[in-house]
C-alpha cells in the first residue's frame, strides 16, 4: 500500500486539481489504519471550505471486493461498494462521511473528515452516565440505519444483492475452527469436529430465521466517531441483508471494549423498547435476548478467527491481545444456556481462553 513519498503526494495534488483548481495540498498525514485494504491520510488544503478532509487510498487489485471474507453475489460490482453503500445511506441520513470528490477509477477517494474523537477513547475514559448516553444515542443510529435501510430498500446498492444467511453463518464459524483451532493448534478430532459443525449448524439455522434488516456487519467502537451529539459511522462497504441482532452484538460485545453486564442488560432493553417505539417492531423481550446471546457467540468466535488469521496469514500480530476478552464473552454466553454446554465443553478442549 502506498507510503508517503513524492510519487503519492504529486498523484494526490493531481487529483485535488481535477476536483478544483483553486485547492493546495498543504500537509499529508498517515492515519492509523486497521488490517483491510485501505488506507487513509489526513490533508491540510488551502481554499476548501474545510481546514482538512480524509483520503481513502484504495488497493487498485483488491477495489472491487467488499471484504476479504467469501460473499456470493449474483450481480458483478461495476463501483467501488464502499461509494455504492455510502450513496445509499446518505440518501437516508445515515451520518455517514460525504464523499467529495474520487478519482476516475477510485483508487482515490476524497472524504469529510469526522476527526479523532473515537468512540472507542471516548468510552474507555467516561463514567458509566457518559457511556450509557453514547451507548443510546449509537443504538437509535443503528435502530435508524437498519430500519429506515431496509424501509427504503434500493436494488441499485449492493447491501441488498446479499443477506446473511445460514451459510455465510456458517463460513464465518468454519473460519473459526480452521484459523482459532486447527491452524493454532492441531488437527481436530474428527467426532469433535463433526460435533462443533452440528452445534453451529443449529445456531446458524436458528439466527438465519430471523426477519432482515440492513445490516453494518462491523458495528463497533472503532468504528464510530463521535460528533457533537452524534455518531459518524465508518467502515459500512460489508452492509448487507442480515438480523438485527448481529450489530447490536457487534456493538454492546465489542472485542475492543468490556462493557459491565449491567449497561448491556440495560442497552439491550433500550433497544427493544426505541425498536417498538420507533418502527412498531415488537420482541418478547426473553426469545430477543437468547437470539441476541447466540448472535454474540457467532460474532465473537468470527473475531477470534479473523484476528487468528490476521496473525497466521497477514502477519500482524496486534489483534491478538483482544483474544482473551472476545473469548471470555463468547464462554459468559455459552454457560448461560444448558443447550450450549457440549458446545462449550468441546471448545474449551480445544480454546485455552475458553477453560
């Protein structure tokens, strides 16, 4: 991926021309990335309406993919699906960057600059009252991106060409097993792994009868910045077809955070309830709750491998120390359900975290 060096800072001042010729590339800053395919920079610019806006340098051979992870769609991207879902989101005041300006083939992209204020830093140095409002107000923004999404369903953006189904479910747990288990630490046994297989299996068919939403499918604390009163939501190019239960899974068992179980119980009936009040939806609050738990279980150990595979085949070995607290949410979760128990006993074999 590009450096800073004078080859990228001219490509971008050509760039700036072609979107005005009355801008200047005043400085050029490198922002800390995650593990995709893209990375993003910082411009000062003389004689835009705003002191700075963000760059979204883009993989030329990878620009086509929404993610790394195997999705089938049965349509061919023609754009870039992070400028096609931004499009589509904006449309429905999604508090999503404005997209300035992106070059011809979009391996430059020109963003609204939403600063540092990460949800993530803001939480992790707040008192529970600050932490339970800024957990509300990312509640009613996702209650707004699934609800009104789906309310407004466009064939034109790609979040609608895919859903999250029981196989998707069940990539993203076979994920696990190849990269948290079998790569990390041996060759399962083939009973034990014909056991995980129908226990996840079951959690897939059961989370995949659920009714769909617009989903973000990276719903978390280090993607959202935190605005005023309001959340600016990043990462959305994987929005799909999907149960509502999996962002707010994603959000309130963040990998990045450890919320106390209080503000989850207490964030989970706030959801329910703004749900109800908002869109007319209506759960029984105990199924909601147990759909919700088995969502966290299939998100969780996702995370766990990703970040194991991060590791193993990128090389990166930062994501490891959350390891221990994804795994530590995923066991609180299975011991809550007698059901999951021979799940839990055939993991923890295999899951040093999980003992």
């Amino acid at each position: 991926m590009q450096e800073i060096n004078e080859k990228l800072t001219k490509d971008i001042q050509d760039e700036l021309k072609k979107f005005s010729g009355n801008f200047s590339l005043k400085n050029i800053a490198r922002l800390k990335g995650d593990a995709s395919n893209r990375v993003y920079y910082r411009l000062e610019v003389t004689g835009f309406e705003k002191p700075t806006m963000v760059l979204m340098a883009v993989n030329t051979v990878d620009r086509g993919i929404v993610s790394e992870e195997i999705i089938k769609v049965s349509k061919k991207f023609i754009e870039l699906p992070f400028l096609n879902i931004q499009r589509f989101l904006f449309k429905i005041g999604a508090r999503v960057p404005v997209v300035y300006h992106h070059s011809k083939n979009a391996e430059f992209v020109f963003l609204e600059d939403f600063g540092d204020r990460l949800m993530h830093t803001i939480v992790s140095n707040s008192n529970r009252d600050e932490v339970s409002k800024i957990y509300r107000t990312s509640i009613e923004q996702l209650l707004h991106l699934q609800f009104n999404g789906i309310k407004n369903k466009d064939k034109n953006c790609y979040a609608f060409w895919h859903s999250f189904d029981d196989k998707l479910l069940m990539w993203e747990f076979a994920h696990f097993i190849e990269y948290g288990i079998e790569k990390r630490t041996g060759k399962i046994r083939e009973a034990y792994r014909r056991e995980l297989y129908k226990h996840f299996e079951k959690i897939s068919g059961i989370l995949a009868q659920e009714p769909t939403v617009l989903t973000h499918r990276d719903y978390h604390s280090r993607n959202l910045m935190v605005i005023d009163s309001s959340l600016g939501i990043l990462d959305f190019q994987d929005a799909l077809l999907g149960i509502p239960h999996y962002d707010l899974a994603s959000l309130l068992r963040d990998s990045y955070i450890d919320l106390d179980e209080n503000i989850i119980d207490e964030m989970v009936k706030y959801y329910i309830a703004v749900a109800r009040e908002n869109f007319g939806v209506k759960w029984r609050p105990a199924d909601f709750r147990e759909t919700f738990d088995l969502a966290s279980i299939q998100r969780n150990l996702k995370a766990a491998g990703r970040f194991h595979y991060i590791h193993q085949v990128k090389k990166n070995p930062d994501y490891l120390q959350y390891l221990p607290g994804t795994l530590r949410k995923v066991k609180t979760n299975l011991l809550k359900y007698k059901w999951l128990r021979p799940l839990y006993n055939i993991l923890a074999e295999y899951t040093e975290e999980l003992r």
